[in-house]
C-alpha cells in the first residue's frame, strides 16, 4: 500500500498495527505471539479529491481487496464505507 501511494504521489501515510479486529464476515483477526501474519493493520493517508481518486483507481486494478472508510468534517462529520480491489482474492 505505501509503494502504491509513492508511486500515485502521496506525500505521506500513517500505519498502525492492531492487536485484534475481526473482518466483513464476523472472522476474528489478531497477533499471536510466533504468528504475525495475521494482525490487523490500519493504513492512513489524508489526501485530496484528486489523490482520493487516483489511489482507488489503481487499488481497483491491483490484486487485493481492501475495506476502506473516509471521513470528511466540513460543517457535518460524513463517514462513507466500502470496498475496493479483487473480491477474488479477499483475505478476509
């Protein structure tokens, strides 16, 4: 996901791991002590319509599939939802 953003040109992300989350489907997702593949990562990225645009466009070509929220605090707080990329290839 970062080298996405570098290449489309956004100037910066944020990662945060989580402990334990769990998906779509209700399946629960954590860090194990021996096993890390598994943990719950959320990426940031504060962009704008331009940039929003571009990173979507080229999630939707890529070969993953990722759940997304946005979150615009103009006058009303406005929080949209959804998914984007593969379905194919849902690791979730």
């Amino acid at each position: 996901m970062l080298e996405v953003a570098k290449t489309i040109g956004l100037k910066g992300a944020t990662v945060n791991n989580g402990i334990q989350s769990f998906d779509r489907q209700g399946k629960p997702h954590s860090a194990h002590f021996f096993e890390l593949a598994d943990r719950p990562v959320q990426i940031e990225f504060i962009v704008d319509i331009e940039q929003e645009q571009s990173l979507f466009a080229t999630l939707s070509q890529e070969n993953i599939s990722i759940f997304y929220s946005k979150t615009s605090t103009m006058l009303v707080i406005v929080v949209e939802f959804g998914s984007v990329g593969n379905k194919e290839n849902n690791n979730d």
